[in-house]
C-alpha cells in the first residue's frame, strides 16, 4: 500500500478543528461505539455516530439514549440526527446541546432507504425546500454555539436533482459544513460517484466547508477527489469496512504533524487478526454483553478477511462464534505471518446494490411545496420512527 503526501489543510467545523480532513460516514449498525473508538485508534478526523432518530431521542427511548452515549476518550463528540419534522428535531437538538451530549451535530438528508423515503425522509426531504428550509433554519437556532452540519445526496434521481438548492439554503441558515455523497437515492450505492456534482456545489457553497463522499476506498482516491473537487475535505463509509486503519493512512495523506503514525501499517493477515480482535472486545465493552458483542461482529468477518487466505471453514466458525475465547482460537490458526494480499483485499466494499425507483410519498414529486396531503404523511412517519 502507498500513500501520498499530506497536502491538504485542517478542517475547521464552527470552531472545532480537525488534524484531518476526514469524517467517518454515519453507517446503521456499524458506526457505534465501538467501531468509532477503533477507527480512532488508528488515525483523526471527526467519527459520527449511527443514524438517531429525532422522534425517539424526544421520547427518550432506552435504546436511542444508549447510543447516543460516547466513550470518554471520545472527542470531539459527534452524533447525527434523522427527522422530518422541524420542531421535532430542534427539541431533540436542544436535548443534545442542553445536556451535553455532544459536540458536533449532523443532521441526514441522504438516506436512500425505501422506508425512509417511502416517508418523504432522508434522500427524499430537500425535494420539499420549505420543509428543508424550516428543519434546517430550525435546528441551527436550537444548536446554537455547537456545530450543526448537513449530509445530502445528488437528489431523488437525475431528473429530481436537489443538491444545489439544498447546499445553498443549508449555507444561508448557518451551518457549519455540507458533505455530499454524490449519487442520487435511485442509484443506491451502484456505480460510479458523480465527482463533478461536488465541484459543482463547492462552486455554489462558498462560506463553509463542503465535504465530498463516495467512492473514496484508498488514501489515493481521497486525495484524488480533494484535488479534482476542490472539497475542504472526505467523508469515508463503506471503504472503511474491515479496514478501520485506513484512517490512518488517510490521516497521513491528508493530515497534519501528529495527525496519525509516521509509518503505514504492515497488513499482515496477523495484523487484520488483531484489529478483528479488538474490534469484537470493543463491541463485548460496548454491549456489557460478551454474546451479544461477539454476534455483533459477526457481520464484519468478510470485510476484514476479503483477500487473505482464510478458509471457508474458518469464517463460518468466526461468524458463529459466541465468545471471545473462541474466537482466539480460530484467530490462532491462521498463517498469521500472510503477507498484505495487495488488490485481492482492495476496492468496493459492502453492498452496492443496484439502481432503483425511489419509493416516494404518493404525489411527492408534483410539488416541490409541502401541501396538505404531504403533511399527513410527515406526521405518519414521525410516528413510524419513534422509537428506533
């Protein structure tokens, strides 16, 4: 593995600064604690928790409030928030804020989920400008001198694009930053991220960062993309799946002084069966259950093996490992001495999917104001949620 010479500058958040310009992408199910402390052992940026829905942060359900719980070595602090209501999510905002909870706050506008957007949410909602504009005009207010950034895709599809509006709306309200994953909700996570629609908003958004997500695997395609986009900065998800040390070496391209070791990682399979390790004690810590820790692993087994000589029998016993015992020694009886595979353990990562009609609200796309049937429909979804 190569990696390139830092030259970008520090990233500033409202008044946090990042030794790298670099963000983990909120990812269900993955970007909790656990995976966040691990990433963070290995380079910097900013690491945001899963996806929190607003509804059940303002019921405060037993769930919800455990995530949005951080390590104390965590910091800066970062959580996102998903909603469709504006007074909803600035009450759950003004939660965050008031009791400490975090130090930086995303809010999702690019989940492409069916039954996120069947709902009018995520991917969906700046088609609706007012309501964008309400939820982000009122969310800022609530936050106040804390951080509040805005995470968004291209659109609905090509003929709905909403990217362009949507930044400069986000930009007029006060946020502190927008990252753009460049692909439409219809698009998923197939093909090839549209890296010209990030010049195009960096072009549109001139007063704050804009960040750039998709597509980005190696420390070279976030490079890459900076250079080509001129985006302040990466968002990195899938491409860190099973490879939590490329933050790392992103840190090192991107970085500056002590952002992150002076050499890359030699990644041996020995070296990956550690990280594997120590990521299923970090979820055992996370879930105060060393069951539940090591079934929650389970899912990240192919992603840290992909290329190494591994056997098939061996990632079936990982993936239905129940303790940590147990998975010492399966780990003990690879050739933990296999060398980096090189474009063996390279590229895509996760599930790609591939292009879909988005599922919408009934009549969503008729108007690009809110109107009374789509009202009800927001109102439904916000019950939907509660609770998740």
């Amino acid at each position: 593995m190569t990696t390139a010479v830092s030259t970008a500058s520090p990233l500033r958040i409202g008044p946090i600064t990042l030794d790298a310009p670099v963000v983990l992408a909120p990812m269900a199910g993955i970007t909790n604690t656990a995976f966040r402390r691990l990433c963070r052992e290995y380079g910097a940026g900013l690491y945001v928790s899963e996806m929190i829905t607003s509804r059940a942060l303002v019921e405060r359900n037993d769930t919800t409030m455990r995530l949005i719980r951080h390590h104390e070595s965590e910091t800066p602090r970062s959580i996102q928030l998903y909603g469709v209501d504006p007074k909803t999510m600035a009450d759950a905002v003004r939660i965050l804020v008031e009791e400490d909870h975090a130090d930086h706050i995303d809010l999702n506008f690019g989940c492409p989920v069916p039954k996120v957007t069947r709902k009018g949410g995520g991917a969906a909602l700046p088609w609706k400008l007012g309501l964008f504009r309400d939820i982000v005009t009122q969310t800022v207010q609530a936050a106040g001198d804390i951080p509040l950034t805005v995470k968004m895709r291209k659109g609905i599809d090509t003929d709905h694009l909403t990217f362009l509006d949507a930044g400069r709306i986000a930009e007029d309200a006060g946020v502190a930053a927008v990252a753009l994953h460049a692909r439409t909700a219809s698009e998923f996570y197939s093909g090839t991220a549209d890296w010209d629609a990030i010049t195009a908003l960096k072009q549109a958004v001139t007063s704050v960062p804009v960040l750039g997500n998709g597509d980005i695997w190696a420390a070279e395609d976030a490079q890459r993309m900076m250079d080509e986009t001129g985006c302040d900065g990466v968002v990195v998800g899938r491409g860190c799946l099973g490879r939590p040390w490329l933050f790392g070496d992103l840190a090192r391209a991107l970085g500056g002084p002590g952002a992150a070791p002076a050499a890359p990682v030699d990644a041996t399979l020995g070296f990956v069966a550690q990280a594997f390790r120590r990521h299923a004690e970090l979820l055992v810590e996370f879930f105060d259950d060393e069951g539940r820790g090591c079934r929650d692993i389970r899912k990240h087994v192919a992603w840290y093996f992909k290329g190494y000589p591994v056997g098939g029998d061996i990632r079936a016993a990982l993936a239905t490992a129940s303790t940590l015992v147990e998975i010492d020694e399966l780990l003990a009886q690879l050739d933990l001495d296999a060398p980096y595979p090189g474009a063996a353990a390279e590229g895509q990562r996760g599930r790609a999917g591939t292009p879909k009609r988005p599922a919408l609200p009934d009549g969503w796309l008729d108007s690009r104001e809110l109107g009374v049937a789509a009202s009800t429909i927001l109102r439904e979804a916000e019950l939907d949620t509660s609770g998740g």
